[in-house]
C-alpha cells in the first residue's frame, strides 16, 4: 500500500469537524480532526491545539497541579468498562421489538421477520473519497423502528414532530440530541446502543459542571445533550442560555446531506467579529461571532431563532437569542477558555 492511499485509510477513520465560519474545504480532516483553515482565516494560536502530554513514568512522582489543559478536539471514546445491556421487561420488549429484532439479525446476519426496511445512508462525510466509511454519517432508520424511536424521543421532548416511519431531519437531530445526552456514540441514527437506552429509560448524564468549566476566567460551557451555554466566570455560573449545536444539515452549495457536528473538546477564544464575512453561508449570517476554532463559533442564528430544534447548526454554537448573543460577545474576552462535551 502507498504513502497517499495509506494516509487516506487512515483520514478516513477520523471523525469530521464542521465548517460553519468558512466554505468547507475538499479534503480531509488533518490527524487531529481538523480541517485545514482557509487562507483568509486567521488560525486559532499555537497554543490553542497543544497537544496531550504523554504520560509521565510510574514512580512516586506526584502530579504537577499546574499542568497545561489539553486543547483540541476531544473525540468521543467508548466506556473503559461498558455496563452490560439492561434487562428489559416483557413491556419493553414489547414495544421495542421491531428494533430489537433488526439488531439481532445484524448480528447474525440474517432477518427473517424484516420488521424494516434497509437504512439508507447519507452522502459521504468528507468531499474527498467516496471511500470514506459511512459509520460517521447518520443513517435513515426507516420501518416501525422509526416510529417507535420517534414516540420515544418525543416522550422525552427531543423531538416536537408526528412519529412517522421514516428518520428524517428533525429526527436525526432528536436522536443525535439523546445520545450527547446519555454519553453514546453521536451518530444520528438508532443503534443497539440507543435502542437500549431509550427501550430501558437510561437517566441523562449528570448535570453538574465538568472540571473543565472551572477554571479561572470565563469559560463558555456548552452541553451538547442539553442545548445550553453555562457562561462561568471563575468556576461560578453566571448565566444559562438556550444554545443549537452541529447536526444534520445540508451542504450549503452542495445541497447534499450530512452530519456537521460541533466537535467535542476544549478551545480558546482568539478572535470575535461583529459581522465576519464568509464565502459559504453570505456576509451578515454570523452577527456577533466569538471565534474559538476556524470552523466553529459561538453566534447569533436567525434560523435557529425561527425554525428552533427542527434543524441544527454547520457545527457552530448556535444562540437564538439576540440580546443573549450580544451579551456573550460583549462579555467574553479573547483568550477565553469553550468547552464543548
């Protein structure tokens, strides 16, 4: 195998970053999940994308405090020690079967009940190989899965539309919404993983403010699962807002459908623009941009403050508050620290 088609097995297992703030590039995400940072745009400083620090030796050696935080992307990892799959009741399994059944046959191989029809899945998650493997994109759960799955996440308020037997926009993003929420692999379509979870009433994930909000200074805090910005001022909450994260969405000159999501990690504001130019999405789209990562910023979204949870963002933090988007502006200053989990 050569050098290029070796890097590009490899390209294709990285998850991709959105590109709210600037025309999505024809290539791949670089090793850490990036894409590269158009020439027009100023990249985040050095400092921003530190890498991990190996871990030191065993010895007696106690930690330093004062250790320099890891920024960057924070790709999502499965549990150490993941919990067995809960025991359903006679009710649940009832009412989950459908789905159930087409997880069983996925791992046999087989269906012979059909209880739906085969997913379709979206256009490839990168513009640069057709190769790229569809796992990282949402698939259209289709059949009487859909619809259960739908009644679920509209129990639980994810999603506001009529359960229908197909997965579509505003039910990817419902589905992809739970499954920040309940710490599951983010793919936007039903898996045996969610299945479970929403068939056994998993608890969301704890509400209480990651270490990493508090450090000194602001940080913006954003929970992907509960749609909020926690604004934290020296480990202190401030102020709570309604937020719109990455989802599924269409390629703005494309037209083709895929997952942008809102990577997962820790960043620094470097730049704020009251109304930043963009190639990809017109001049004025973006009011009050606090700029934290090439493609992702925290900004004001007309559409989000119309069209609410039915769509998502290019992978920007989305405020649907004017007056709250122009407080978060005003008040964060450059070199703050976004938090994204």
């Amino acid at each position: 195998m050569n050098i290029a088609k070796k890097l590009s097995v490899a390209l294709a297992a990285v998850p991709l970053l959105a590109a709210c703030g600037t025309t999505p590039p024809a290539q791949a995400p670089n090793a850490e999940g990036h894409l590269a940072a158009p020439a027009s745009v100023t990249p985040a400083p050095a400092t921003t994308a530190a890498p991990t620090a190996s871990p030191s030796s065993p010895g007696n050696a106690a930690p330093t405090p004062s250790a320099t935080p890891s920024f960057g992307v924070r790709p999502w990892q499965p549990p150490a020690n993941p919990a067995p799959l809960p025991v359903l009741t006679a009710e649940q399994q009832a009412t989950f079967a459908p789905c159930l059944a087409k997880f069983a046959a996925a791992d046999t191989g087989t269906d012979a009940s059909k209880p739906a029809s085969p997913s379709t899945a979206t256009p490839t998650v990168t513009q640069a190989s057709k190769k790229t493997s569809t796992k990282k994109s949402a698939k259209k759960t289709t059949g009487t899965c859909a619809k259960v799955v739908q009644t679920e996440l509209k129990a639980l308020s994810f999603y506001h539309g009529t359960p229908r037997s197909r997965n579509g926009t505003a039910a990817i993003n419902a589905l992809l919404r739970y499954q920040y929420s309940r710490d599951l692999q983010p793919t936007g379509s039903a898996n045996q993983a969610t299945v479970y979870a929403l068939a056994s009433n998993q608890p969301a994930r704890s509400a209480a403010l990651p270490e990493e909000c508090k450090a000194d200074g602001v940080v913006l805090c954003v929970d992907q699962g509960a749609q909020q910005l926690r604004y934290v001022k020296d480990g202190k909450v401030v102020k709570t807002i309604k937020v719109r994260t990455g989802g599924y969405n269409s390629h703005p000159k494309t037209h083709k459908w895929r997952l942008f999501r809102t990577a997962n990690g820790l960043y620094k504001v470097y730049k704020k623009r009251v109304s930043p130019t963009s190639d990809n999405y017109g001049d004025g789209s973006m009011p009050l941009s606090v700029i934290f990562d090439p493609n992702m910023y925290v900004h004001y979204s007309s559409d989000f403050a119309n069209a609410g949870y039915a769509g998502s963002s290019h992978g920007c933090v989305n405020v649907g508050s004017y007056k709250s988007a122009r407080w978060i502006y005003k008040n964060t200053p450059i070199g703050s620290q976004v938090y994204i989990y």
